[in-house]
C-alpha cells in the first residue's frame, strides 16, 4: 500500500508480480510442453529462465522490505521475507507446475498410444494439451502452495516476527 489519504487507498504495483515479468516462472511449463521437440538445452533454458525469475522475485521482496524501515528486527524480517518467497515461487512456479505439465503430458501420450492415434497427432497432441492446461492450473497450484505455506513456514515465522516485535517494544 503506496499511502491512505481521504479513504482512497492506492496500491502498490508489485514489479514481480503483476506486470509482463511473472511470465517468466511460467517457461518451465513451456519447456515442458515442448520437451519433445526442443534440444535438451532448450528444455535446461526455460528451467533457468523460471529459476531466474525466482530468485529476481525475492530479490525485489527484500528490496521492498528494506525499504520499509530500519529498526530493530528489520534484518529478521528482510530474511522472512526472502525465504517466503524463495520458498513459494520454488514451489508455485517451477517444481509443482513442471511436475504437473510434465505428467498432464505423459499421460496425453499414454492415451494416444492407447488410442492407436497417428504418429503425427501422438507427437502434436501431448504438447497441445500440456499449453491448454497452463492457465488452468496455474490458480489452483498458487491456492495449494498457499495453503501449505501458511501451515509450515508462514505459521512459524509469524511466531517468530511476534518475538521480534515483543523485544523491540520498551513496554514490555
């Protein structure tokens, strides 16, 4: 939140998050997708490239959060902060999604061996329905990933930011 002034609240525009660079965690998915007709380096790059914006996130989350002040426990939080979110992006952006696209795909293939399709559509078909299924589980990861941050690491750094704050104020 960038200031309150007369009720209005304005939001602040989070660079990782909620411009054209978030696109970035989804090229896993992409080299996913496409594994079987890219080079093995092709395939590496698009895990880089998800891995690259990891860690950019949580750097641009530190950097908001040094900014926000300098006292006591700032260190403590600006390093919550980082774990937070290298955690979550780790999970939400490459490792449950890759294993998502990459099963989706396996099975596809799967069926269309089953299904005594041609060579052609065998090799289309799997890549096709891994890249229709990105949007589709991209809100439900994001919601799981959630779920299971706030029970393990967000649930004990609260615990510990609370301790943080109790020692910082003089009147306890």
């Amino acid at each position: 939140e960038i200031g309150v002034g007369n009720g209005l609240r304005i939001e602040e525009r989070n660079l990782t998050r909620d411009t054209w660079i978030r696109y970035l965690g989804y090229a896993n998915e992409i080299g996913e997708s496409f594994k079987r007709f890219v080079s093995r380096r092709s395939y590496l790059a698009s895990y880089l490239t998800s891995s690259g914006y990891v860690v950019a996130d949580a750097c641009y989350q530190c950097q908001k959060e040094l900014g926000r002040d300098s006292g006591e426990g700032s260190k403590i939080r600006v390093a919550l902060r980082a774990g937070d979110s290298l955690i979550w992006q780790s999970l939400a952006s490459v490792i449950v999604p890759g294993i998502t696209i990459n099963r989706i795909i396996a099975l596809t293939s799967s069926a269309c061996k089953l299904g005594r399709l041609g060579k052609s559509s065998s090799a289309v078909l799997p890549t096709i329905v891994g890249l229709a299924a990105i949007p589709v589980i991209v809100g439900p990861i994001d919601h799981g990933v959630d779920f299971v941050m706030d029970r393990t690491f967000r649930g004990m750094t609260t615990e510990m930011l609370a301790k943080v704050a109790t020692k910082s104020d003089p009147s306890s």
